[in-house]
C-alpha cells in the first residue's frame, strides 16, 4: 500500500515515484508499469533496457555488475569472496572515489589492493601503481601478484616493479620498461618516488594504491610528488597550501580584498579538480603521523583525509590486584601463571631502574623477557615469532612501547607493575606553561571558590600557548628577563607570568597538606619546588589497548592486571578513566576468573592465525562491515564520530562523512541537515492526491534560497524574494544515495519521536534502492553507551509513527491553508496564517488582555514581627486609609496553628516545565531555549529535550547516585517516576554540575563540538539542579497556618516558617523560610495600596505550560507555535508578557465567529487524542483523514 509519494525520487528518471516501490528496490511507474518478481538491479536494469527507459539507473546497474565480476575474479584468484570490508572499498573504486582505508588486522587491505589494480587492468584497462613501505614487502607482492595473474589470465608483460634488493640487471631493464611506459601494474616502496619519480614522467597513471600511509607520509614531499603522478598540475600543490592559508587568516579577520583572493583561488583549485586525473587510495591498520598542514592536501583536493585508527574501541577485562606480596615477585608470578605474549608496564615514577629489574626477575624465574627501552629493529619480530615471552617498557603515552606496538595474535594480555603515574617537578617560581597548565588542572577541585575562578581564567589562558616547546620555554624566560611588553611574545609572557604568580602565592603549606589529604592527586614539596604525581590516564588507556585491537571479527579479547601500589593515584586514575569510558568498572583479580577470560583471549589469537591462512570462515554477523550512520545535524554526527578517536573525514557532494570503528563495524556519519522534504503544494488536494478512498501525500525535496533563507519544495525561484541562488535538499539525497552504494548496511539515527520517525521514513524510501539493508537507530542521549546500546537493538521503522506525523502534517496544511486563505480574502492580505493550534492560543492571550484591562485593588500592609499580608478588593478602604494615617491600623492573627510536613521535589524536567522556568528564571525566550537544548542535546551534555516523560532510567538514577554521594548531598532516594513509553525525562547524561564542566572544558577533558556560552551553562546549570534534586529526600518543614482579620476583612495563611531538615532545597530551592507570628493583635508598620490589573498577562513560560495542561500541541511544538505568533505580528512581547495587536484581536475575532467550531480548544485537544491513538495503533489514519477533509471542505465553503 502506498503511504506517501516522493517527488524528484526516481532512481532511475528522477520523477515522482510511491514508497513502496522504492521500499521495494523498484522505480516509478512511467518507467516501469509492473514490478518484476525478482527485484535486483540487473534484471530491472535489464527490463528497463528493453523498454528504452535505462536512465540513471544505469549506475545502480553497471556497479552491481562491477561487483559480482570482481567477487568472481576475487574467488579464481584467492578460492574465496571478498569480505565484506572488500567489497565496499571495490564499490568506491570503481565509483572513481578517493578514499582512505583504516582497517584492522586480517581483513586482507595489501590482498585487496593487488586484486584491485588487476581487475582495473583487466577489466577498465587502466594504469595502476601499487606503492609499499619495504623492499621486503615489494617482493613479495609481486610474487602474489604474479601468481594471481596467471590465474586471471593475465600476462606478466604487464608489470613492473623495483626496489633496492633488485640485481643490477633486473634493476636496470625495470628502470627502463618503467621509464618507457611498458606496464600496467607498477609496483615500488614509497622511496622510489623519492629517488626515480622523475622517470614516470609523462606517463598517465589511473589508479594509485598507498598501502601503509605511514610510511608514505614520513617524507611529507611525497603529497607533492603523487598528486603530480595523478596528473594534476604542478603549481596546484602551492594554489591549495596558499588557499589554507588564507582560510585561516579570515577564521582571525575578516577582510575583503583576502576574501577575493580566497575564491579567485577556489574557483582555480576546484577547476583542477575538475579536470580528468588519477583516483588515490591510501592503506594503512592505523595513522600514527601527525597531521601537518601538508596533509590537508588530501582534503582540498581530493576530498578524503588519511584515517586515523580508533582509540577507544577497546574489550577489555580490567583486573586490579591489590598487593599480595612485594610488587615485583608479584608480577613475575603472574607472567609464569599466563605466559607468552605478555606486555609489561612500568609507571613513568618508578622508571628504568625498576623495568631493567623485573626484566631481571623475570629472566631467573625461566621468562624470556627484554626491556623495550627503544624501538630496536628485530625485537617485535623475534617477540612475534616467540623468542620472547614478554616484552617490559614504561608506561607513558608517548613511549613507542605503548604507541607503536601492534600485534593481535601475539599480545595476550598486560601487567601494570604498579598504578600509572607520572611526576612533574615544578620550581617555585614555574615559568614553564605546559607544567603549570597541568599543576592547575589538577588542584582545581582543592582550590577555594574565589581561587578557582582566578584559576579557570588562567587556565583558559594557558590553554592558548601550550604545548610549548623547550625553547619557547626558553624564549618567555628571555622575555620577562629583558622586560619585553609587546607583541605575541610578550603576551605569552605576560599568560605565563600570571600564572607562575598566582601558584607561588596559592602553594602554601597549608594547601600542600590538604592537597595530601585528598583522594587522588599528591604534590610534595622539595627543596627547590614541588613534585606532582599524576595519575596517567592515557598512558593506561593506550598500554593495556595493545591487548585489544581490530580485526576482521570484531575487537580481539585482552587482560589487563592492574596491581595496586598507590591507593590515591588509583583512585584518580578510576575517575578519569569512566569520564572517558562509560562503562569502565575495575574487576577484582581472581585466577579462575583469569583463566576462563584468557580462554577466551587464545580463542581470537587463533581465529586470527586462521584467518590469515584462510583456513576460517566467520559467520556474516561477525565480520567485520562498513556502515552509513545517518542523523540530522552535523553537530549530532561530530559528537557521534569522536566517540572511539578521532574521526577521519571525506566528502561526496555536500555533505560530510566522519568515519571511525566501534569494533566490527566502521561508521560513516552524515547528516541531512534536517528534514530533506516537505509536503507539496501542488499537486492534488493542497499536497495529497485522493483517490478511491486513498490518500497519497506527495513530498518534495526542500529548497532554500540562498539570499534569504526562506525554505519552499516547489518551483526554481524564490517565492519570498525571487532569487534564483536556490540550494536544494535534492543534492544531499544524491550525496547519500551515492554514499549508500558503498557500504554494507545504513543506519538512521534520527530523533526519537514521530518527526524523527518520518524523516527516518524518507530516508529509508530515499536509500533502500541503493542498498536493501537499512535499520532504525533509537537513542535518547548522544552518548557512546547510548550509541552501543542502539547498535545492538537496531529495529525497523515503526509505521504507526509515520502515519501519526502524516496525518499531524497533512492537518497543518489542510487546515492552515484553507483558514489562511479565508483571511487573505477577508483582510486583503497573504501576510496572514492561521493553522488548528495556533488560533486556540491566540484566542488565549486575547482573552487574558481583556481580563487584565479589569483592575483589582491590593493592600498590602507589614505588622509587627515583619510579616507582610495582602488583601484582595478590601472592604472599608478608606477607613483602613485614615486609619493607617493615624497609626491606628491593626490586624488581628487567630485560629494559628502549626505542623511538620514534607515537601517532596518536583520531577525532572520535561519540554513544558523546562520551557518554563527557563523564562521565570532566566529569562530565556522558549526559542531561545529550545535552540540551546537543542545544541546541549547534540552535543551529549544532556537527553532528548522534546518530550512528555519524567521518567528516570538506571542510567539516570546512576548519575545521581555517584554525584549526591560525591557531594555528601545527603541521602539518595532513587524516584523514576515512571510513565508509559520509552521516552525519559530531561536530564545531565554525566554527574558534572555546571562548575565541573566548565572546569573540565577550560582544561581541555571535553572539547564540545559546539562552543559552549554562558547561556548553555545557565540551562545545563538549571536542568542539573533541577534533576539531581529529584533523587534527593523531602524538605522536612515547620508550616504555618492562621487567619488575618482588618476591619472586616479576613484571609486564610499559609506558610513555612521553619526548615528542619533541608532536604532538595539544598540543592535547587523552591522552599523558602518566613517569619512566624504570634496570634493576637498586631499593629500595621506600614501599608500600601495597589490598583493591578484583575490577571496577570501570559509570559511565554504561562503559554507553554497552558499548551500542556490543556493538552495542545506537542513537545516538538511547543515553541514553534509561539514563535509563529510573534513571525505574524499578532503578539508582541513587552516586560516580558504577552500582548496581542490589534492585527491578532481582529484575526482571532473573525476566525472564532465564522469557524470557532473547527479552531475551539476542545476539538484541538481531540485531534491530539486521536493522533495519540494513531502512535498506539489503535485508529486507522485514513479514518481520520476522511474526516479533516470533511472538516476542511466545510471551511471552504463556509462564506
């Protein structure tokens, strides 16, 4: 059954075509009357074809035919078919994409890379270049490749190849046929470029294979000299390094004439790259070179940057073993219980001597060990071959023991001699930014409020000089000796100065012996300064990740022993470590436990070893697999991609893809940048063509003017200002249905609730022709568990959801369009809309004007004891007056009582309250607030912000549990406050309040995707109080009641008059405590008479939660509702309360009395109700249809 019709989506002539042909992989009906059967690209392309209808389809054809000849060349050569890795990449070259290959251990990248260039030769007769990083490696590629070869039929004349270890003879008659262009494989180490890349000179190269990209980049010329061998020209190397430049001068200032000279050289540069030239792709298990300006390169030329290997996919058991004996015995023991292919880490403040002797005690205990001092040609092969049982080095993030190691089926497990630690010595006088940035950093938790402050300032400073090098060290020591006040160097100066001052005068001895009596951090004073010992989180993470690494199953198993020799660093070192890692727990060393995870350790080092002989197949859901991540925003996909490392980028088209591994599978993240269609406005009914009692809403790609912004779906011009610099959501779907052909399945991971489940919908319509494998992501925090979670739940899409938002939207249309086309008749103005929900609202500020124009009489008066009472229209007023003149007014308190009773917290928030208190608070505007949980959201500070739910998860109770005992709050009492649905409340997906996330911000800990204001914070601060108050226990309370009596006038009190025990209140304060009275006769102090308006007017907070209670309109809405009003001039907003214009009491007027059965609250709240039941399957949408067009027509013929 169609659902919706989706224009301009024709797979294969770009016209309109049903969902449930693309659903099917099918095209639209003007190409194709009938469905085949069997839909697979080649027999459709093949009817196509025969009907003259093959059009862009074509591609979808050719590709699919690429790639089953590829697999049947891939099975003549190697006996089996590629893997699924493999195959994606095929499907990128014979794209003509570049591109760039991290993949781990066993998914055969230098077999692919062979395979690749013969079939281009054979199949495309293409030039190829296969570059590796040895001589070693060369030979022995070209004997594969000779042997695949004459499988393929291939004759040798075809190759060539050198390197180093070549006879003269063979050497020289290479050098020739290379020079002479004889070849159509050519084979070299990266060092041939360097030395004989002159000899290729003219000759065209199609295709050009790096694999080992490391290798490659260590002579970072060798950009230089392949992008010549692509056949670009010369000069454009220098073109896109000046266009870098300039770039980044504008990112500091902007300036008009650099701005010209900016896209004059764009427009250059993206004229090289449009001209025909070679495809690169670069290999490589990891990217262990620093990015240089020089490698961006790769990025403005050929839309792709080097991989970077993942950081933080890691599965890993974590043992700690306190100590059972002396450290080193320990250790030693451990080794002789597990054996081979032990790693063993020295903390840094142990050092060389301590390392050269466990390696010592490990040799007299029979264990083949050597200290990894440096890197030493020889030693990881001989530990691979298992001359050496285990390898022994220092724990530090930048030692090449902890970095440069990586051997999957030889390391087994690792032993921590001691807890990670490094020591700084700072002098008393530090004038060395890097130490004193991490001095700070440290002690900030110790440091009083008013020096934290000072502190955060300073370290933001800080933050903008390191690292620095020793002589920049050198060099501010230069400067403030000769007293040197201008320029950079100056200000670096002047940064370093500060904070050298403020931590001479801030170690005192008092707070050197509080630092000690903290749990995780240790500075001690020396004769000339202090040594710091911190614990060496990235050196843990890095050392005991030698043990788990990428593979063509997934993550192999590894151990990690931790034994315990510094209590306090342990603890720093296990709150660092969850801050990184969600799901980090230590478990307690126990040898059965051992050996059952060990078991399964040697299981992956087999697997591996069986891989790499092609011995072992792996069943499909282990293997490893590309897939294409799909989210709105772009802030969402780089939050997403950071997760596991640093992600790595390339482009096609517009959009841009993050790619980074989760284990098995490598994520590509891209967004849509929102909803990529609208409903139509054309076609058939308002947008839905009705037939037979069917109705088929047709959607178009959104277009947005590029001079002002303004967003439509149908025509080439821009109906607000004519423009025709028109952006179109069409070129984005073209992006990601490309980018849906070369992967092996989609995810679409858009927001959870209805709108996010029709854009998941078009989605899925957009992209199943192009690839049949796509799941729905659900997550309601951007966080990496919440990530993981959904990964092992994918679903499908949910149907009750799309049509519920079908109908939402074909509603607003119908109804919208329809009432806004009576006013334009009635008013002679198209500036005018109306729509279901907005006018009930409208109708509510304009009542509440006129109840305010009404006035209520106030007077307030002070009795003894400072209590202030108020009454209400007063009766007597003068004689209270005169009375009050004369000093003679007095008022009565009787009936007093008083009682204890608990006051319980409010719920988390939800969209409406925290719109809200958001206004009474703060005094945010909701769109304003909208958009900053929006970007909280996004960014993984906080969950969904657009929902109905107040229900708490574990995860939720979890965070509040560690940061109330943290903070000795007081006792934790676990609310969930549970509704139906999956929906949760809004809440911190961390226990950082607002204080630790700003400090862990200006250190550098988090690096928020998006900057982070004081307007962020001010929410972030509100929904955490807010939250964390929750689970925290009742405010015990003294209340008073009692009735006051003026001249005849008597009013009922109530109020707190004692706080007990704080409870909540501690923390977000809603109680307040006031001043008890005594019964009796009490004389006024003082008095004062108010004439107020009888209703306050609404603030936007009231409107919102007037919107909720009344059950109208939606989380999603809510602000979007508002905002329509102010957009239409029909409210205006002054101190911050709401006034409708004479524009918006004339619209509502005439809207009430002409349709106010169609617009009444009533009928609104019913619509609602019937959505609901839509979501919950429990109503037909066409039923409900039927009946809004019944509705509709009955408006339009309304006079």
């Amino acid at each position: 059954m169609t659902l919706i019709i989706l224009d301009a989506s024709c797979p294969n002539c770009g016209g309109a075509i049903e969902d449930d042909r693309l659903l099917k992989g099918a095209v639209c009906g003007k190409c194709l009357p009938k469905i085949p059967n069997e839909v697979n690209p080649l027999t459709l392309a093949e009817v196509l074809r025969r009907r003259n209808r093959l059009m862009r389809y074509k591609v979808v054809k050719e590709l699919d035919e690429e790639v089953k000849r590829f697999k049947e060349e891939f099975r003549k050569a190697v006996g089996n078919e590629p893997w699924a890795l493999q195959e994606v990449w095929a499907c990128r070259v014979f794209l003509d994409e570049n591109f760039s290959i991290v993949a781990p251990t066993g998914v055969g990248k230098t077999i692919f890379c062979i395979l690749a260039c013969l079939y281009l030769i054979k199949h495309k007769k293409r030039r190829c270049y296969l570059m590796l990083p040895s001589s070693i490696l060369v030979h022995q590629v070209v004997d594969k490749a000779r042997e695949f070869m004459k499988k393929l039929k291939i004759s040798e004349d075809n190759l060539a190849y050198y390197h180093s270890a070549l006879p003269s003879k063979t050497r020289k008659a290479m050098l020739s046929k290379i020079t002479n262009g004889e070849f159509k494989l050519l084979v070299t180490t990266d060092r041939f470029l360097i030395t004989r890349g002159d000899t290729l000179g003219r000759i065209q190269i199609d295709n050009i294979f790096v694999d080992d990209v490391d290798s490659f980049l260590k002579s970072p010329k060798n950009i230089d000299r392949v992008v010549k061998v692509l056949g670009f020209p010369p000069e454009v190397v220098d073109k896109v390094l000046k266009l870098i430049d300039l770039r980044l001068k504008l990112s500091r200032r902007y300036d008009k004439s650099l701005e010209q000279e900016y896209n004059n050289l764009a427009h250059e540069v993206e004229e090289a790259k449009r001209r025909k030239h070679g495809k690169l792709v670069v290999a490589g298990a990891t990217l262990r070179t620093k990015m240089t300006k020089r490698m961006l390169i790769f990025s403005e030329l050929l839309d792709f940057e080097p991989g970077t290997s993942p950081k933080f996919v890691r599965n890993i058991i974590d043992f700690k073993l306190e100590k059972r004996g002396e450290l080193v015995s320990t250790a030693v023991e451990l080794v002789k219980k597990h054996g081979r292919g032990a790693l063993v880490f020295i903390p840094m403040a142990y050092g060389r001597e301590l390392a050269r002797r466990v390696t010592e005690k490990l040799a007299e205990a029979g264990i083949r060990a050597y200290f990894y001092e440096k890197m030493e040609e020889g030693i990881l092969e001989k530990f691979e071959k298992g001359e050496y049982d285990a390898l022994v080095g220092i724990a530090a993030s930048r030692s090449p023991f902890v970095r440069g190691i990586d051997l999957p089926e030889t390391i087994r497990y690792a032993v921590f001699v001691g807890v990670p630690r490094r020591e700084v010595k700072i002098e008393r006088y530090e004038l060395n930014p890097n130490k004193l940035f991490t001095l700070l950093s440290n002690i900030l938790d110790i440091l009083d409020e008013q020096r934290k402050t000072r502190a955060m300032l300073i370290l933001q400073n800080l933050r903008k000089v390191i690292p620095a090098t020793a002589d920049t060290v050198e060099k501010i020591k230069t400067t403030l000796t000769e007293g040197q006040q201008s320029g950079y160097a100056g200000y670096v100066a002047k940064v370093v100065k500060d904070a050298a001052d403020f931590v001479k005068e801030t170690l005192t001895p008092e707070l050197i012996s509080k630092i000690e009596e903290s749990a995780d951090i240790s500075v001690k004073a020396v004769d000339d300064g202090f040594r710091v010992t911190i614990p060496d989180t990235s050196g843990y993470l890095q050392a005991s990740g030698r043990t788990s690494r990428l593979y063509a199953g997934g993550v192999t198993k590894g151990v990690s022993i931790l034994l315990v020799d510094d209590v306090k660093a342990l603890t720093g070192l296990t709150r660092r470590l969850k801050f990184i890692l969600e799901e980090f727990e230590w478990v307690d060393y126990d040898d059965q436990e051992a050996l059952r995870e060990f078991r399964e350790v040697d299981r992956d080092r087999e697997a591996i070893k069986e891989i790499k002989r092609g011995k072992l197949t792996l069943p499909s859901s282990a293997i490893a697999r590309e897939a294409l991540m799909i989210v709105e925003s772009p802030t969402k996909a780089r939050t997403f991609a950071k997760f596991f490392g640093k992600p790595f980028r390339r482009k096609i088209g517009d959009i841009t893809i993050y790619s980074t591994a989760t284990g098995n599978i490598i994520l590509n993240i891209a967004a849509t940048m929102g909803h990529l269609t609208d409903l139509s406005t054309t076609p058939g009914y308002y947008g839905v063509i009705i037939e037979d009692e069917s109705f088929k809403p047709v959607f178009s790609p959104i277009k947005k003017c590029g001079r002002c912004g303004y967003q439509f779906v149908d025509g080439d011009t821009c109906p607000s200002c004519g423009s025709r610099s028109i952006f179109s959501k069409g070129e984005v779907i073209e992006a990601l249905r490309k980018a849906a052909l070369t992967v092996n399945e989609i995810y679409v991971a858009t927001d959870p609730d209805a709108e996010g489940e029709k854009i998941a919908y078009d989605i899925t319509c957009l992209l199943k022709p192009y690839n049949k494998t796509v799941y729905r992501l659900e997550f309601h925090e951007v966080t990496r568990k919440a990530l993981l979670k959904a990964l092992a739940n994918k679903r499908s899409i949910s149907t009750n959801l799309v049509e519920a938002q079908l109908v939402r939207r074909i509603e607003d249309r119908w109804f919208g369009f329809e009432l806004s086309r009576r006013l334009w008749e009635h008013f002679g103005s198209r500036n005018l809309s109306a729509g279901r929900v907005q006018t009930p609202v409208l109708g509510w500020i304009v009542k509440r004007l006129e109840e305010a124009k009404k006035k209520k009489t106030i007077a307030r008066v002070v009795v003894e004891g400072n209590v202030e009472l108020s009454f209400e229209n007063p009766q007597n007023l003068e004689l209270i007056k005169e009375k009050a003149e004369r000093n003679e007014l007095a008022v009565e308190i009787k009936d007093a009582r008083e009682y204890v009773q608990s006051i319980s917290p409010a719920p988390p928030y939800i969209t409406a309250t925290l719109l809200r208190d958001a206004y009474q608070f703060l005094r945010f505007p909701v769109g304003l607030t909208m958009r900053l949980a929006q970007e909280l959201f996004e960014s993984g500070f906080i969950t969904y912000h657009r929902t109905d739910s107040t229900t708490v998860s574990s995860a939720g109770l979890a965070i509040a549990r560690e940061y109330i005992e943290n903070k000795n709050l007081g006792e934790f009492t676990p609310r969930t406050y549970a509704r139906e649905g999956a929906h949760e409340c809004i809440r911190p997906v961390r226990p950082l309040d607002r204080t630790k996330l700003q400090q862990y911000i200006q250190i550098g800990l988090i690096k928020p995707v998006v900057p982070l204001t004081d307007r962020h914070l001010r929410l972030y601060d509100l929904i955490f109080r807010r939250f964390i108050a929750s689970q925290l226990p009742p405010a015990k309370v003294v209340s008073q009641s009692f009735k006051a009596e003026m001249e005849g006038n008597e009013i009922n009190v109530e109020r707190v008059v004692n706080i007990l025990e704080t409870g909540f209140n501690k923390i977000f304060q809603t109680v307040r405590q006031e001043n008890r009275i005594e019964p009796g006769v009490r004389r006024v102090l003082s008095m004062q008479v108010l004439t107020t308006p009888a209703a306050r007017l609404y603030t936007e907070g009231d409107i919102i939660s007037l919107m909720r209670e009344r059950r109208i309109g939606r989380p999603s809405t809510y602000s979007k509702i508002v905002q329509v009003l102010f957009d239409r001039r029909y409210v205006i907003e002054k101190s911050g309360r709401l006034i409708p214009t004479s524009k918006g009491i004339k619209v509502y007027g005439y809207l009430f009395s002409n349709f106010g059965k169609y617009v009444s609250e009533e009928t609104t709240r019913e619509l609602e109700m019937v959505m609901d039941l839509i979501e919950e399957g429990r109503e037909n949408y066409v039923d409900v249809l039927k009946k809004l067009k019944e509705q509709t027509e009955a408006i339009s013929v309304r006079a």
